[in-house]
C-alpha cells in the first residue's frame, strides 16, 4: 500500500494566494503523505515481526492518525479551493445551511468565527450521516474532533503555515481570501 500525493498546482495563480505560499503548504502536504506511507510500513513490520504490544507500535500507531489526517485534511482542503463564483444562494447547498443556522448569513458568520478561533487546526463543516445535520466544528491539530460518522463538506486549515506567509497574523483577511476562492460545485458535490 502507498498513497500518491496529489497535484494541487492548478491553484497557483488564485487570487489571495502568493506562489510562495501554496508551493510551501503543497510541500508540507507532502510531508504527510510521506510520513503516512513510511508509518504504514513501519508498522505493518512491527506487526509481522510479533511487535505489537510494544510501546513503540502504540505510539506509531497513535502517530499515524495524525499523518493520516493531515495529509486528508489537506486533500479536502486544497480539492475545496480554487472557485470563482459565491454560492448560489437558491442552489441545495445553501438552503440546507440555511436551514440548519436560520440564514446562510448566519452559516458564513459561525464559519468565519470557527475560523477566527485562537489556536491551530482546521474549521469544517460537516454533514452527519445519520441525520444529514449541516454544522461547524473545530478540529485541533489534526486527528482530535472530528465528530464519528460525519462526512467533511468544507475544510479551511487555519494553521498559520496556510496564512502567515502572505498575511502575517491577520487571520481575518486569510479567512475573506479564502471564501473568495471556494469552489462550491466541490463541496456541493460532497454534500447528500
């Protein structure tokens, strides 16, 4: 097994993202697919060589979920970037966040405030699976939060490696580049 890092470059050129910054954070995204692959071998070994119930397998095994999610996290992230046109406010989308928060409006505000939180991580909208609930949730790092049995809709990284570069500290004005270029057909698309 080995995962292949996908190639985001089709980014380059978008519209609140220098150059620089995107060929860093496509760097550090494959990093995780890197560490992904070699701690998959790592303990596929352990496992053959009768070294499961090691303390050593346990944290590789507690490692991997944080390469896993990193690398995926950035695979939902990048696949989400890249639109020019808002949402269209009469499409399906729209009116299921509408829905669940009152207004789009109110939806868009509680993302951006998720966003705007202190700390590093990534703020998500997910769909639950069982119920179909739209709603806002902080992940910190990469593999605490995520809420079992929800599919991610839309995945902003708000470490600051996704913003300091071209916006230093300003978070805010990361967060408004980043809603200029979401590409809603994607994430519609992963909607139900």
């Amino acid at each position: 097994m080995g995962y292949a890092a996908k190639d985001y470059s089709k980014l380059i050129g978008m519209e609140g993202f220098s150059e620089t910054l995107l060929k860093n954070h496509f760097t550090l995204y494959q990093g995780y697919v890197n560490n992904t692959n070699k701690l998959w071998d790592l303990l596929t070994a352990m496992l053959k060589e009768g070294r499961a119930g090691t303390p050593e397998y346990a944290e590789l095994k507690r490692r991997f979920g944080f390469e896993f999610n990193g690398m995926r996290l950035h695979e939902y992230y990048f696949e989400n970037l890249g639109g020019k046109k808002p949402l269209d406010k009469a499409a399906a989308l729209a009116k299921k966040v509408a829905g669940a928060y009152g207004s789009y409006d109110a939806w868009e505000h509680d993302f951006k405030a998720t966003g705007a939180m202190r700390g590093i991580g990534w703020a998500v909208l997910y769909q639950d699976n069982v119920g179909g609930w739209l709603f806002n949730q902080w992940i910190n790092e990469h593999e605490v939060g995520h809420p079992v049995g929800c599919q991610p809709i839309l995945v902003m990284d708000v470490f600051e490696h996704a913003f300091i570069t071209d916006y230093g500290l300003k978070r805010a004005d990361y967060i408004t580049a980043f809603f200029k270029n979401i590409n809603w057909d994607v994430v519609a698309g992963r909607a139900k």
